[in-house]
C-alpha cells in the first residue's frame, strides 16, 4: 500500500475527538506506564528512553479504531509516523 495515496474515512470528527480524550486520558494511568516502561517499540522492536515513545492506535481512529488498551501500543516517532493511518500489517507491503 503506498502511504502517500488519499484516505477517506467515514468516521466523524466528533467520534475522532472523543476517542482522543479517551487516549489521553489513559495515556496518564498506571496501565499506560506500565506498558511503555519496557521501552520497546511495538513495530520495531528497538528500545528507546520511554519519554521518546509514543501511543498509537492498532486501529487507527480514522479508520473506526477505539481507544481502549487492547488497540494501544507504544511506538518509536519514526514507526508512527511511517504508520500514519495504515494498519500494522499494510506495513509489510
């Protein structure tokens, strides 16, 4: 799949900004640290500082995922942003 081609997505901005506060609001629970405390990318698999990871959504939001810890992982900056809205098997490609 070439990242650079347009999405469209059906899911609201409304339904998108909900789930975001919902992100947040777990990015700040014990279950959140806990899960980046390893340092691991999920995608790569290389260990960073844990402040250097970041949340991302398996499901991506755009593309109807839910903010809820089995759709969160933490990623590396670079493998979110290859990621973008792609699932993680598009990644492959």
């Amino acid at each position: 799949m070439n990242t650079d081609e347009p999405f469209w997505s059906d899911v609201s901005d409304e339904e998108i900004s909900r789930e975001r506060k919902k992100a947040k609001e777990l990015k700040q629970s014990a279950w959140w640290k806990q899960k980046r405390s390893s340092g691991i990318c999920h995608y790569c698999g290389k260990k960073f500082p844990v402040d250097e990871l970041t949340m991302d959504h398996l499901i991506p939001l755009i593309r109807g995922g839910k903010s809820i810890k089995a759709n969160l992982v933490p990623a590396c900056k670079e493998c979110n942003n290859k990621k973008k809205h792609n699932l993680p098997f598009d990644l492959s490609n």
